[in-house]
C-alpha cells in the first residue's frame, strides 16, 4: 500500500524545478563543461524554491496557523516557479518572460488534483502593490498568498549565496523597506521584518543548503496522503514538463508509459504494481530537468564532457525521487534504466545480480521507443530492426534476454 506525505512530494518535486532553473541559466554559456564553472552546486539559483518557500512559511507563521492556509503557502511558494521554462534570470526581470512563466504556472497547477486556488496564487506572484503588475491587480485585489510568495521571491532574488548573511542583511532589508507601497505589501513587510529580526532566521538562510532541518521545521507537519492515482496524475503533469523540454524526446515518457502499460497487462500485474510500472516510465527522465539544452539538443556527436553530462540525467532521477519516503520501487525502476547487466551501464554500473525483473523490462522498452520512434534528427526505426538491435544487445549481456522474450510477445 502506498504510503507518501503530499508535502514531501512536493519538496522532491521542487528540487527537480530548481534543477531546471540551473539547467536553464547555464543553457547559452557551456563554460563549466570546460572545468570553469558548477552548473548546480555553485548557482543560487539552485536553492531558489526552497529557500523562498522558507521564507515566505516564515512569514505566513505569524499570520495565522491555520492547517489549510500554510498548506497553500508551502505548496503555492514551492512550486511558484514551475512555469518556468527560459533562462530563470529573464522571469524575474524581463516583462513578457514574467508575464509568461506566470500564465504557464497557472496552467500547469490547474492540473494538479489539489486545492483549485493554488493556480490563481501561483499566477498573481509578480503582482505589484501598486498596480503595476502584469496584470493590472491591485493592494488586496492581489491574493494574500500571492503577496508573500511577492516578497519571499524579492528577498530570494536579492540573497547572494557566496556572501555571509550579515553582509547583506541592512542592503536587503532597506530595498524591501523602500518597495512598501510600489511593489511590496507594507503589512507583509512589516511582518517579515519581525521575522528577520531574530538572527535564528538569517542563519537559517544561510545554511539552508547544508541542513535539512532548517526546512523540515517550517513544512507543515500534517500527513497529507498521497494515493496512486494522485501520485499518476503528477507523474503526468512533469512527463509533459520533462517531454517538452526538448523536441528530440517530444512525447517519449508518455510513449514508454503506454508501452510499459501493456507490458504491465500482458504479465498480469496486479492493479497497484501496474501504475507504479506506468509512474515509473513516466518519471525515468526527471532527471533531464538538470541537463541544459544546449547538450540535450545538440544535433550532432557529443564530446566526452558532454555525455558525462546527459549521464547525470539518471542521478538526478534517483537525487529527487529517493526523497519520498514510500516510493522505492518507482525510484529503483525509473533511475536503473541505463544500467546494463554486465556492470558497464551507469550511473551506478550496477550488475545483474542488482536488477530485478522490472528494471529490465522497463530499460528495454526505454530503448525500444527510442529506436522506432520519430525524431527531428532522424525516422524511427520498424519493429523488426529494433528487436535485431536488442538481440545483439542480449547477446552481449547488456539487456535481459528473458525480459526481452516478454516484450516481443507483448509487441
């Protein structure tokens, strides 16, 4: 029976946003695949949702304790940012590029099976005070919920994370104390003045990166539980997100999800194991939220650093979805799918005595959709001429030649 916290889903998920926000601003100046530069752990921006979801917990702490009302806040400020789909620095100064990432946020949290309000929160965080904001709303016509992610998204752009706190504190606070009226709330700022005042709150921020409990103790800590189907319905969601990041994969999560569907009905997987078989596909490439695309879509051989990179993808699959706590079999079958029998696939060439049945059929059929589906670059392969390629493979010891018998059947 599947047992996961709705909020611990949503702080995976929001790794895998800001994983995507590192990809992004690295995506036009590739100097790190040079040694020159982290496009991860040296960012800021790497800690963006998490830190503003800190923050504007903190304050929504000192407006009321209401279980529902700081559910809203956490999940609205840590996935504030899921629309963003361009370089992150362009969607917090650039007028069309917020407008956009706003509206794409919006549409994208009108499908997650949770409170319908979310979406309208997510989409008024750039509101302005005074009106001035992309859509015209103004003073209190602005959600309560908006105007703090407003303020918490302000103090995260400004934070500079190789500087300490106490460098920064009277900068920060006097642009925030001048943005009263214009772009701020007064009443929200003079709470979160409140808050900054205790130095616990600075130093928190500061090690926000290193200490899992800075977060652990502003989550609320109500268990929200998290069904399959629930569960289903997000994997959906970032499939598309994952998908659509680059047009060489359009579609190929959703693809393998139904593939793997019918594998799952021709082995007469009970109803729990098959979606958790389906999620499993539709979350294998998670991980490709962190690879910039200027590698994903580079239409010609990769060079060695490169490849190191799209190697990553696999980790970062593992990196978010080990997080929730309950979804270890989604999280081995997803993030094994480049591993090989013979111990030379990656990112932990693990051999074959560490793969069960269901990470072999679903590296399979990960393979299989790559070979006969159409891409930009090239046209798919047929049936036949794939499962030749697989033959080989099997010989070679790289895929499960059992498994393999099993999706010829279900194909």
């Amino acid at each position: 029976m599947l047992n996961i916290n709705l909020n611990e889903l949503i702080s995976s998920l929001a790794i895998a946003t800001d994983l995507s926000h590192c990809s992004m601003i690295n995506d036009k100046s590739p100097a790190y695949l040079k040694g020159n530069q982290n496009p991860v752990d040296k960012h800021r921006f790497f800690n963006h949702s998490k830190r503003t979801s800190y923050v504007s917990m903190s304050i929504a702490k000192l407006i009321s304790l209401d279980k529902s009302f700081l559910s809203d806040v956490y999940i609205s400020s840590t996935l504030h940012d899921i629309g963003v789909t361009c370089s992150i620095d362009e969607c917090h100064s650039d007028e069309v590029f917020i407008k956009k990432h706003c509206l794409d946020g919006e549409n994208i949290l009108k499908k997650f099976p949770i409170n319908f309000s979310i979406s309208e929160y997510i989409k008024y965080h750039h509101e302005n005070f005074d009106g001035s904001g992309s859509f015209g709303l103004y003073k209190d016509e602005i959600p309560l919920i908006s105007q703090i992610i407003r303020l918490s998204d302000t103090f995260e752009i400004l934070y500079d994370e190789t500087k300490p706190n106490y460098f920064q504190r009277d900068y920060i606070k006097k642009f925030l104390l001048n943005s009263k009226k214009s772009i701020l709330s007064p009443d929200i700022v003079d709470i979160f003045m409140e808050v900054e005042s205790k130095d616990m709150f600075w130093w928190d921020v500061d090690n926000l990166s290193f200490s899992s409990n800075t977060v652990n103790d502003v989550i609320p800590k109500e268990f929200i539980p998290v069904d399959l189907e629930f569960l289903k319905a997000i994997a959906e969601i970032f499939a598309e997100i994952i998908d659509n990041k680059s047009p060489f994969t359009f579609k190929h999560s959703y693809n393998l999800s139904k593939l793997c569907e019918k594998v799952a009905d021709h082995l007469k997987f009970d109803s729990e194991k098959k979606i958790k078989f389906i999620i499993a596909a539709l979350l294998h490439d998670l991980g490709k939220l962190a690879i910039p695309n200027s590698i994903l879509n580079k239409n010609e051989k990769l060079n060695d650093n490169e490849m190191t990179v799209i190697k990553s993808h696999t980790y970062y699959t593992y990196l978010i979805l080990s997080k929730i706590k309950g979804l270890e079999e989604i999280t081995s079958w997803a993030a094994n799918h480049h591993e090989k029998l013979n111990g030379e696939g990656y990112p932990r060439r693990l051999k074959s005595e560490d793969l069960c049945f269901e990470d072999r059929l679903l590296a399979i059929c990960d393979i299989f959709e790559a070979l006969t589906s159409k891409r930009p670059y090239k046209e798919g392969i047929s049936k036949d001429k794939a499962f030749k390629i697989l033959d080989d493979m099997a010989l070679k010891k790289e895929i499960c030649g059992d498994a393999l018998s099993v999706i010829k059947q279900c194909f």
